[in-house]
C-alpha cells in the first residue's frame, strides 16, 4: 500500500455566513495525481486554500504527511513541501521573471541549491529561460500558467496543488500544460489537480473527485468516472 | 550676488531639503505600498528618531565626541531604536487593524501620531532643545556660494542610504519579498514568505529612514522640537505623491523635486520664503489633478 500524503476529514469550511465546504474528504495518496472537479462555485478553490491555510476551516482536519496542519500558517505548510499553484496565476507583475523564480525559493537559503532549482525550472520551460529578465506582465497567459508552475516548482514540492492550469488557454496548450503535469508527477511530485476541464484531467489522473455545492457527490478511479453516465452528462458534453 | 550664484547656492538647500523629504517619504511609500495605510504618524517617527538621537548623542559625546564619529554613532543607535518603535507600533496599533476598514486604521494612525506628538511635548516641556555638534563652518566656496562640509555630508549620507535601501530591496530575498508582498499577499503566503514578518521589517526600514532624517534635521538645523515632524509629515506626503505612491524610487524623486522646487519657489518674485509651504502644497494639489498617479506611479497592467 502507498503512504497517503493528504487526508481531508470532514472539512467545513464559511465565508462570513456562506457555507462554502459542507464536509468534504478527500485523499491523495504517494504518487498520484488526484483531481478534483466540479462546475463554477461548487468549492474546488476553496478546498485548496482551506489545505494551504489561506482560509481556515471551522470544523475537521487536514493531514499533511501525518501531521496535522488544520491550524498552520500558510507559510509553514509550504515549508513542509505543500505547494500550491493558485488559480489565474497571481505571479508577480512588476517584477522579472526571474525574480518571480527566486520568491518561489524563498524558503531555502542556500544560493547553489536555487540556481540547481532555477535551471530545473529553465529546463522544463525553456521559454522562461530566454526572458527571465522581462517583466512577468508581458508574458501571455500560457507562458504566465508556465512561471507560476515554474515558481511553485522552486520549493522543490512533495504534493503540488493546481488550482485550474488549463483555465483560458488554447487548446494545444492545455495539452502541453498536461504533458508538463505528467512529466512532473513521472519525476515523483504528487499532485492534486483542480480543473473544470474534465475530459483532461480525467485522461491524466488516477483518481478523482466530484464536487457540488460545497459536498463530494461522487468518487472514483479516473476510467470509471470517464465512463460514468453522469459525469459524461455532466461534465464532459457529448 | 549674481543670478548663477543664487541659482546655485537654491540648488544646495533644495538638496538638503529634498534629502530629508525623500528620506521621510521612503516609509510613507513603503508603507502604503504594502498596506495601503496612509501612516499619518510618520513624521512623529522622524521627530521620535531626532530626540533619541539627541539623547543618545549626549550620552556618548562625552566619549566619542561631538563630532562626525559621535554623529554617526547616534545616527545609527536612534535608527535601530526608533526602527524597533514602528514595529512596536505596527503590532501594538495596526495589525489588529487591518482587517477592519480601511477608514479605522486610518484613524488609528491619527491617534498614534497624536501619542507621540503630545508624549513629546509632555517629556520636553514643550521647549526647542538645542542639537549641539561640534563640526566646524569650514566648506566649499564657489564665488559667492558657500558650502558647508556639513552640508556635502548630508546629502552624501542620504545617498548611502538611498543606494543601500535599492540594493536591499533589489538584491536580496528579504527586500525582493518586500516587492511582492505590495503585489499579491495571499500569493506571498503560497511562496512561503511569512507577511507579517515582511510587514514588520518594512516599519522598521521606514522607521529607522526616517529616524535618520531626524538625526540629520538635528544637525543641519541646530535644534529640534516637539512639532518638527508635523510638516515635514505633510511634506514627506507631498513628495511620495508627486513620485507615485507606492513607489521606492518615486519617493526619492519625488522629495528631491519637492526640496528643489521649494527653494527655487522662494526666489520668484513676490513669492519670499514664507509663502514656501503655500508652493509645496499647490504643487500637491495641481498634481493631484493632472497626474493623480504621480510621476513614477504604476498603471495597471492586465493581461490575460
Ligand atoms: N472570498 C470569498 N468571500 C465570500 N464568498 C466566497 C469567497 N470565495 C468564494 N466564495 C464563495 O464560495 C463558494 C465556493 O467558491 P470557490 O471559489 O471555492 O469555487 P470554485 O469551485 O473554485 O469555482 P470556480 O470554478 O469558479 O473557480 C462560491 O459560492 C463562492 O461564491
Ligand atoms: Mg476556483
């Protein structure tokens, strides 16, 4: 049996009055990707933020590794290797791409080992290489999806979050987002992967997750929710 | 004098001038850009910083002297001090306050500068106190233009600290996040970077420039009271917004532009010297109309 790397028990999680998790567990296991769908608003970012400390949530736990980091900062959990990638990029505009890079390392302090990590980055996303002295903003959206994952990658992750990747791109760059997603998980980065795009995450994940209006209305492995009835209805058109 | 001397020996105060604006423009701007908090008790922090380097200097004078190594001794001990101060008052005032409106924080900035300015006043009986250094009057003569050395020395040191502050914020990972963190928290948070502590270290950057400005104020001017911080507060506002507040090298810009415009402002004629507070705020409100963004000032850019 492979060790499980996150566990959500029973998760509940409010903005203000609105009960935007209603109990939701969930669980990654060493080496997966896991992905967690669902439609507008049903509480897949929520999830995430709830696992990365971003928001609390009122009542259940969230392990990480066997730990409990319910009530850690957020920046004590990356240190702890869970990154995530949040949706619509929020890299640094106004900075360079390669000074995005570096704050992803933040953690570390060791000069060397953020060149090793940069030129691992560089190697997987060559184009960021050629303008890692341009300013983020001038990036276009996919090259952006590119140097937020690239800067997630910098902390070196055990598990990595990834809030939508796919969200506004062109098709033939939503399949090179997913190749680069495989290719990382292949290199040992377990993933929990957040995508309104059913039909690629389904075709990359092992397992996933259904969501709406803040429960889990089905589980599965990712062929039988490729297959299912519902989910083809549902999510994946005809 | 001819017209080419009073040009230069304008372009000597300006300098002086716009050094201590800039200085204390760099925590306005700071501050700002990182938590969108007009910090109205900024120049308190610059009178605070005075005083203790008064208190300090007269501790030590009677070792180091009252000459530039005593100077810079104070000037150093009253930065740490009074950088330690702001981040007091940062978790003491503001970070229970920065969830609530924006209007609250706004207003406890307003109380915590009313604390320091009336403290003052009580611990030194509302009295100037005579800042006294031993320095020596020599200087540069240029015709009719005189120069002091103390003067050069000013300036010299805002440039240092101009210089290491760009480098700070530019070269390291401390300063680099100090960037980011005016760009995206909740992004920071996921890098790992612990805002709070970045918030802190910001008050205590901006504190201990303005600390120093104090210092340099005592120096230049011979002596030092309790309301010296209440204008140059203003003043300080002035020059952030004239660079675009928010912005690092703006307030820079922006005080050297104020500190110049103002010296040269009090030779128009008509217009004497006291009409010269009268010019810096005109400048405010003129720009405040035409370039609301000031001149280093970001637009937003967006792309999807
Ligand atoms: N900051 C917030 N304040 C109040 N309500 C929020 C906030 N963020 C999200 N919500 C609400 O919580 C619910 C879940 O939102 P969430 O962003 O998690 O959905 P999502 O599944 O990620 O949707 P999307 O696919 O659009 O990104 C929604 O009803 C949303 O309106
Ligand atoms: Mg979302």
């Amino acid at each position: 049996m492979s060790e499980t790397v996150l566990t959500l028990e029973n998760v509940e999680t409010y903005y203000g009055k609105i009960h935007a998790l209603r109990g939701i567990s969930l669980s990654v296991k060493q080496g997966q990707i896991v992905t967690l769908l669902g439609a507008n608003g049903a509480g897949k970012s929520t999830t995430l933020r709830t696992v990365s400390g971003l928001v609390r949530c009122a009542k259940g736990r969230v392990i990480f590794l066997g730990k409990d980091i319910t009530r850690i900062d957020p920046h004590h959990i990356v240190r702890r290797g869970l990154i995530q990638v949040p949706e619509g990029r929020r890299i640094f505009k106004g900075m360079s791409i390669q000074e995005n890079l570096e704050l992803g390392s933040f953690t570390l302090k060791d000069d060397a080992e953020r060149r090793r990590r940069m030129a691992r980055v560089f190697d997987i996303f060559p184009i960021l290489e050629q303008r890692r002295n341009q300013d983020a903003s001038l990036l276009s959206g996919g090259e952006q999806q590119m140097l937020a994952m690239g800067r997630g990658l910098m902390t070196d992750p055990k598990l990595l979050l990834l809030d939508e990747p796919s969200m506004g791109l062109a098709p033939f760059l939503v399949q090179e987002i997913m190749r680069i997603i495989r290719r990382l998980n292949e290199d040992g980065v377990t993933i929990l992967l957040v995508e309104q795009n059913a039909k690629v995450a389904l075709k990359l994940a092992d397992y996933g997750y259904v969501l709406e209006t803040g429960r889990i209305v089905m589980e599965s492995d990712a062929a039988s929710l490729q297959q299912d009835e519902r989910i083809i209805k549902a999510y994946l058109g005809t | 004098m001819s017209t080419l001397d009073i040009l230069l020996q304008q372009l000597a105060n300006g300098l002086i001038l716009g050094s201590f604006y800039s200085l204390v423009a760099l925590g306005y701007t700071m501050v700002y850009g990182i938590i969108m908090l007009l910090n109205f008790a900024h120049g308190d922090i610059y009178m605070v910083g005075a005083f203790l380097g008064l208190a300090i200097l007269t501790t030590i004078g009677s070792v180091l002297g009252f000459g530039w190594g005593g100077i810079l001794a104070a000037m150093c001990c009253s930065m740490i001090i009074t950088g330690l101060l702001g981040v007091l008052i940062q978790r003491v005032a503001y970070v229970p306050m920065l969830s609530a409106p924006r209007l609250s924080i706004l207003i406890t900035a307003l109380a915590v500068s009313m604390v320091l300015y009336n403290g003052a006043m009580a611990i030194t009986d509302g009295e100037y106190r005579a800042f006294t250094v031993d320095l020596g009057f020599e200087g540069i003569e240029m015709g009719a233009v005189f120069i002091t050395y103390t003067q050069v020395a000013l300036v010299l040191a805002t440039a240092v600290l101009m210089v290491t502050l760009y480098l700070f914020v530019h070269r390291t990972m401390w300063g680099k996040a100090m960037r980011a963190i005016a760009i995206d928290k909740d992004a920071c948070r996921l890098m790992g970077i612990n805002v709070n502590a970045v918030i802190a270290l910001t008050f205590f950057v901006g504190s201990a420039l303005a600390a120093a400005a104090g210092v340099m104020a005592g120096v230049y001017y011979g002596s030092i009271h309790f309301f010296m911080g209440f204008v140059i507060g203003l003043k300080a506002f002035t020059s952030a917004v004239i660079g675009g507040i928010g912005s690092i090298p703006g307030a820079m810009l922006g005080g050297l532009v104020l500190g110049l415009l103002e010296a040269f402002g009090t030779q128009i004629p008509f217009i004497g010297s006291e009409w010269k507070d009268v010019f810096a705020f005109a400048i405010l409100i003129l720009l405040l109309v035409f370039r609301p963004t000031g001149i280093l000032g970001k637009t937003e850019i967006e792309r999807m």
